[in-house]
C-alpha cells in the first residue's frame, strides 16, 4: 500500500457541498453544482462528491472523519469563517503532537485541518 488516491462522500445537496468545499480552499477539478459526482483536489489526491438525495442508500450519519493536513491551522480555521460556516472545535494542540479543529460539511461529515506541531 503507498497511499489513498480518494475518498468519496455522499451528498444529499451538491450545489451546497460544492460551495463549502470550494469557500473554504478546495480547488474544483470536475463536476460541480449541478453534478452527480465532483471531485476535488487534495494535494496529490483526490475528494470525491457523489449526489445521493435518497437518505436510504446514505451511510449513517456518524462514520469518523477526514484529517487533512494543512500548513497553517489557525489561518484554515479563519477561512472557514470568514467563509460563513461554523467550526465545531477551535485550534487547539493536542497531546499527540498535532494542532487542529474540526468542522462539519453540509451532509454532516466531519473534517479535521491539522499540521504536525515542532517537536519539544
């Protein structure tokens, strides 16, 4: 194994999680708004959004989340609110040596911004 190439995500509301995904950083690859499937890049990988409005063939609600690395945490953290959207944690440094927050996309999945903190 040397990687995740993709994670894909379902969305009851394409044209929102387009707009979240992209206000705050993500860069569109292809698809969008009115897509069934959009994807995102992620460095040298890939986040996928596929349309699914029948909440029966959506994965439960609470599933973990996706940790996406980040030069500079706090200045992630102010453009997603400047970007209008609510995080769910505020910076913090955590004991296992990364600083982070988490927030929620339109569908509910949870995204964590960390950088690796400078040893000592």
């Amino acid at each position: 194994m040397r990687c995740i190439s993709a994670v894909t995500l379902h969305t009851a509301d394409m044209a929102a999680s387009v707009h979240f995904y992209e206000a705050i950083g993500f860069q569109r690859l292809a698809g969008g708004p009115d897509a069934p499937f959009t994807t995102l890049a992620v460095g040298s990988g890939y986040l996928n959004l596929q349309l699914e409005p029948d909440p029966l063939n959506r994965p439960v609600a609470i599933w973990g989340r996706i940790i996406f690395w980040v030069d500079d945490v706090d200045r992630q953290h102010r453009r997603v609110l400047d970007a209008g959207f609510t995080p769910t944690t505020s910076p913090a440094d955590a004991p296992w040596g990364e600083r982070y927050f988490h927030v929620r996309d339109p569908d509910g999945h949870e995204l964590s911004f960390a950088t690796p903190l400078p040893p000592g």
